[in-house]
C-alpha cells in the first residue's frame, strides 16, 4: 500500500499527517518540528502511529454510525472512514499565518470534508475547524463532526510507563461566584484504564473522560478548556473550544495509546443535529490547541494566553485599560435614582474613576424596592424597551450622565439585550418567530423570553436600542449581561434539524451582532458579562475588550477567583470587583482592592460612605494602579504557589512583563499562618522586591534571590510586590 505524508507547520509547532487510497487522512503526530518522527527513518514507527491514529476528522451521520466499536464514544465514524484524501493547499493570510486546507471525499456519497489548520509564527497553538459540503445527491444528516481530533498522546512516554497513570488532566469547574477552579488528575483517578482488552481484537476500554456542555451559557459548570500533561517530562497539551454555545471534549484509549476529540454540539449531548440537502455545507466552531514539550500547564497558559492576544479584534482598550466605576455589586444593587447616583458620581470620580456605569434598574418604572420573580427586582420580567425610568430620574437621566461627564468619567450604562420579559411590551409586538420556540411554544425561563438574534427583527430592535443609547446619551460604555441559560436550542425552520442547530444558528448571529454593534461604533467599550464568568469564551472574549469574571460578593472569597482569572482571561481584560465599605478594617480594604489590582479594576460599594482615610486609601490603590497598568497587556501568568484551591489559606499570582518586570499579589486568608516562603525561580539575579500597595499592618519579606520569605502580620490582608530591572 502507498502511504504518503505530508509535514506542514512552523518549527514551535508541526504536524504529520498520511493518507493513502485506501485510507482516510489520518494526524499522526502534533509538536516542535525537531521532535516529529521522519517517514524516511522511522517508518515502522509512523506505521504503528498510523494503526493507532484517528481520521483527521471524524464524522457521524444517521445513516452511517460507528464501525468497530460502540459506546458514548464519538470516533469510527463510518463516514469519517470513507472521505479520502482530494489535495490540499498551504497559503498565507496577513502578516505570520499560516493555512492548511485538506480536502477529502467519500465518491460514494457526495459527502466532502475540508480541513483547515492556523498558525501563527512563534506561538505553537494550532487553530482548526471543518467544513463538510454534501456534494453528492441524497441528503445526509449529521449527527457529530469534530473540529479537532489527535491520537498518540502517549507517543513520547517511555517504555513501560502505563498512560493512565502518566498523563495527567487539567479541567476547570466554573460554578456561579466560584469561578475558575482547576484541578489536576491522572486519567486513572479521572475513570479511564487500559483494561486489557486490545491483544484481544478490541479498540480499547469504550470508556472516554467526557466533558461537555449545553446551552447558552458556554461556562456556566466547566470552562471550555482544558490540558493534558505528561506527569514526567512536562510536555503538554492545552485546548480551548472557542464558541459561545454548546460544546464537548472526550478523552479516551484507542489501540494502547490515548486520543482527544474537540467539537461544538453534538446529537447525544446537545440534541444537535444537521440536514445537509444536496449542495448545502456546514461549518464546525473553531478550537485552539497550545502544544508546548515542557512546562506543563503553566506553559501551555502561557502560549494559549500569546493566542488570545493574537487572535482578538484590535480595540483601544487593551491598552488604556480605564478604572471602572459599577454602582451594582456591594452597592445600589439594581436600585439606581438620580438621588443615589449624584454622590457615588462625586465619590467615583475622588476614588479616580475613569469610566462610571450605571448598572441594572435605570429603565425600572416598578417602585423602588419591589420584588419580581425569584426575590430579584420587580423589572426583572418587563425589561426589553431600555428606556429610562422617569419615576427614577425626575429631571432626566441624562442630568446623571452629564454630571459623570463634567467629572470627568467616561458614562456607560448596563443592558441585557439578548432578553425580553414577559411583561415587556415587546414581547408582544415582537413576532413569536424572533424567540426561542420549540414545539411552536416560546420559551420562558425565569420571567424572560429569549431572543433569536438570526430573526431580522430581533437584530433590528437591539440595533435601534444600542443607535439609540449612544446617540442620546453619548455614552462610551456598555455592559452587556445575560442571566439566563435558555437550554439545549430553539426550532428551526426546518423540523429535520435539532433544537441545539438553532442555538449553534443564535449564538453565531449574535457574535455577527457584536461584530456589527463595533463596526459602527469602534471606540465603545463593550463589556462582556453572563451571571458573572458563565459566559467566559474565546468567541466573546476575542470581540468585546473586558470580561466580568465573576459575581463573587465576598471579599474574603475573591482572592481564589481573581488569582486564577489569566489561566482563561488575559489579564487586561478580566474585570474584578473591589468593593470597599465603610465596615472594612484597613487590612481588608487592602484584601479587597489587591483582588482587583493585578486585572481589569472595577470599583464599586459605597464609595460615599468611607471615612476619609479609607477614601484615601482606595485612591492610592488606584494611582498606584495606573502607573503600571501598562504593563498588563502582554504580561504572561505565573503561579508561583499553584493554581489556587478554593479554600487555600495564602494564594499568589505574579505577571512577567515583557521588560521582566513582575508584579507579584499574594493574599493571606482567614487560618494561615502570619509567613510564607514563596518561590520565585524566574526572577533575574541582583533584583530587589519593592511594596507596590498593601494596607494595614506593614508587611515584612526577606529576599535570597530565589525565594522570598513573606510576612503578613494579619488574617484578611494583602500585598502587591514589584520585582524590577530598573
């Protein structure tokens, strides 16, 4: 049989593939160049990759299912069996990208696959994601198509070593208010064995380390991210599915060694399904895989996080990264009135304050205090209309908005646009083919409908409020909330297709909307929020420069999210809340405003109500802020204590700067002992730490070069160091 390869890549990144005619393509390896096995030289060694390797992509359709094997598995498509390769073509797109489209066909059916794989020059993260065109003549309906799919994880371990004790996988929950939480594992410890069963003519065990989600939050119980680790050497592989919708990832054994498959929706998970008539085609959502040979997980975030930056669209505000102002969280609470608002304005604007929001409640015309569904405010089933409440605002809401002008400060204003309550006159003079329907029923989930935004009318109201916002009122800032998981999908036109094709439909217009909304207004700040950090995804976080990570309103909890925020969010664009009041000792104040100090800070709380020497306090955290905040975009994350645990009693995060400048945050919490030594082997010979900002009893530290002894003399304080060149 004739094999033929292909190596195609960059020298941080390559990948090998083969196909031969009586076999689909096949990925055999992924990694540096240098370490990638040569046909010429090892061919028995590419042979035996080759049994174990899976179709570079793999498809099910209804017609075809599995062959080989059963299970939840989605591998051995027999439609993936079938394509065959047709040609493929390297090309360029801008300024250091790279592009490999590999064509393949099944003659029989019609049925065609293209392939397309990014890289970028000096970052080893590999783009990808397929389109599938039914060129043949009978419809086909498909059922899973991955974006990524890549066998032989366990290629490199050395001889005797069992995969399933020595790769290990990072996944993240990401529960409501408690974001970010990492945790490392064998994929023994995670379920999944050699059971012995391949000397017998098995693929494998049948068993997968699966990780999915459905609806409309993409985040709201695990990040769609994740790493595979080699426990020895370090090597390892970070993926992150970019889409703001429904996803899933598995791992499992195939032929003595381990595969990944990345997807968007799927049949079993996520009631997803596709006809493809004669000539129509379908596009998978795209994912990015960070393969680095050594440093493990911190590595790999850092390559992923080089990505990120890469691949967003260009916006002003990732480099001024102005002080925000919210009056919601710790503060008026959805309660704004012109009476409120006046003096946090002047507080604000003391505190320095660049940008000042006004959050949920200026459209309320529900009395002050009145309880909707669920005990939130009483709007919280009529918004929809986004005009201002004059019950609220006597003398206009723009008299608050001029006020924040004359400070100084930037306004903005709060909107969930995606939502229509159900007692909102839209809901009504909308057609009921703008909503999520299934069954011919609109959907109602806490009091709300939910837009479909591929409705032209959906589209044109939330463009008319937006127009209108920024025309009326001049404001330079929006947040765009979203409280609601509307489910596994709406219908669609065509009954053939599951519910979760017209969320994938949705969730595609609306990043169009938000494309669109910053075409027309490219210097708005569009900030990104879902129930906190429920929406926290590439396909959001690479349009709309900041990103709320969290809904935490306890400021002794913060510091775990806050620490880990950059392992999913740059820096620069993760908005923490610091909420100081009147309440706080000075050692907490110093708590809650480091949480925010080493992100995006979003001030809030009751600003107008601190002593004067509290007030101070907040201001000098902010100066000292933005005299380095410039540092933030292209600061790589460090953990120099690991990715915290919730309940960790010291939690540190540092970020390197590109002149190796390190800006180190370390929290003591309630039980931890008063010292800490922290390592910090990265840090340049004859370099001195220097306090940056804490508050309260005054820090002590004892500096060897590669260790630094700290000392909090109380629970519930913390300290921002600076290690610098200069």
């Amino acid at each position: 049989m004739s094999v033929t390869h292909l190596r195609w890549g960059t020298d941080e990144l390559s990948l090998l593939l083969s196909h031969a005619p009586e076999q689909p393509v096949r990925l055999l390896a992924a990694g540096e160049a240098a370490a990638l096995p040569s046909p010429a030289l090892h061919p028995e060694l590419c042979a035996r990759l080759a049994h174990s390797a899976l179709p570079l992509v793999e498809i099910q359709t209804a017609g075809g299912g599995r062959l080989g094997t059963s299970g939840k598995r989605h591998v051995d498509g027999a439609a993936s069996r079938a394509l065959r390769y047709t040609g493929h073509e390297e090309t360029r797109e801008g300024e250091g990208l790279r592009v490999l489209r590999v064509r393949m066909a099944d003659e029989s059916t019609g049925l065609t696959a293209t392939a397309v794989h990014r890289l970028r020059e000096g970052v080893p993260v590999l783009t990808t994601e397929v389109h599938v065109e039914n060129a043949g003549e009978a419809p086909v309906t498909l059922e899973y198509v991955s974006s990524f799919a890549l066998s032989n994880l366990a290629r490199h371990l050395p001889d005797g070593a069992r995969w399933e004790d020595s790769l290990a996988l990072w996944l993240a929950a990401n529960p409501w208010s408690g974001e970010f939480r990492w945790s490392r594992a064998t994929l023994a410890e995670r379920g999944l064995y050699d059971v012995g069963m391949v000397p017998f003519g098995q693929t494998g065990s049948k068993n997968r380390v699966a990780v999915t989600s459905t609806g409309s939050w993409s985040s709201s119980e695990h990040l769609p991210l994740g790493c595979v680790e080699e426990t020895s050497t370090g090597a390892a592989l970070m993926w992150q599915i970019e889409h703001n919708g429904s996803w899933h990832a598995e791992l499992g054994d195939r032929f003595d060694d381990v595969y990944l498959a990345l997807s968007g929706p799927t049949d079993r998970e996520h009631q997803w399904r596709h006809l493809l008539a004669p000539g129509e085609s379908f596009r998978t959502v795209p994912v990015s895989v960070a393969i680095v040979p050594s440093g493990g997980f911190e590595t790999a975030v850092d390559a992923m996080t080089r990505h990120r930056r890469a691949s967003r669209r260009p916006h002003p505000d990732h480099r001024g990264l102005p002080v925000v102002f919210n009056d919601f969280m710790n503060s008026l609470m959805g309660e704004p009135t012109t009476k409120a608002l006046l003096p946090l304005v002047d507080a604000a604007a003391e505190a320095g304050a660049e940008v000042f929001c006004i959050d949920a409640g200026w459209y309320d015309a529900e009395p002050p205090g009145a309880v909707g569904p669920g005990g939130v405010p009483g709007w919280w089933d009529a918004v929809g209309e986004w005009v201002e409440s004059a019950e609220r605002f006597p003398g206009g809401l723009g008299e608050v908005i001029g006020h924040i002008r004359t400070r100084g400060m930037v306004p903005g204003l709060w909107l969930e646009p995606e939502v229509i309550g159900v007692r909102s006159p839209l809901a009504a003079a909308l057609p009921d083919e703008a909503f999520f329907r299934r069954d011919g029923v609109r959907l109602v989930e806490w009091g709300r409908h939910q837009l479909d935004l591929r409705h032209p009318a959906a589209r044109a109201h939330l463009d008319a409020v937006v127009d209108r916002l920024v025309r009326d009122y001049d404001i330079g800032y929006l947040k765009l909330d979203y409280n609601i998981d509307i489910g596994p999908g709406t219908d669609g036109p065509r009954p053939e297709d599951g519910p979760g094709h017209g969320l994938l439909g949705h969730n595609r217009a609306y990043l169009d909307w938000l494309d669109g909304v910053l075409d027309r207004h490219p210097d708005l700040v569009l900030e990104s929020c879902a129930a906190g950090g429920s929406r926290t995804d590439h396909a959001i976080l690479s349009r709309l420069p900041v990103h709320s990570v969290s809904d935490q309103q306890d400021f002794r909890l913060m510091p775990a999210i806050a620490a880990a925020a950059p392992s999913a969010v740059t820096p620069e664009q993760g908005a923490i809340w610091a909420y100081p009041l009147p309440e706080h000792t000075e050692a907490e104040l110093g708590t809650v405003l480091v949480s925010a100090l080493l992100g995006r800070v979003h001030l809030s709380g009751r600003p107008d109500l601190l002593a004067p020497e509290q007030a101070a306090l907040v201001r000098r955290a902010v100066d000292t802020y933005t005299a380095y905040r410039h540092l933030l975009p292209g600061a790589r994350p460090r953990w120099p204590l690991g990715l915290p645990d919730w309940r960790d009693t010291w939690v540190a995060l540092a970020l390197t700067s590109k002149d190796d400048t390190t800006l180190l945050a370390l929290w003591r919490r309630d039980g931890a002992p008063p010292t800490l030594d922290v390592p910090l082997p990265w840090i340049a010979e004859g370099v001195r730490p220097r306090t940056l900002f804490s508050a309260g009893p005054v820090p002590a530290y004892e500096w060897n070069g590669r260790e630094l002894q700290v000392t909090l003399p109380v629970e519930r304080s913390a300290v921002l160091l600076e290690f610098a060149t200069r």
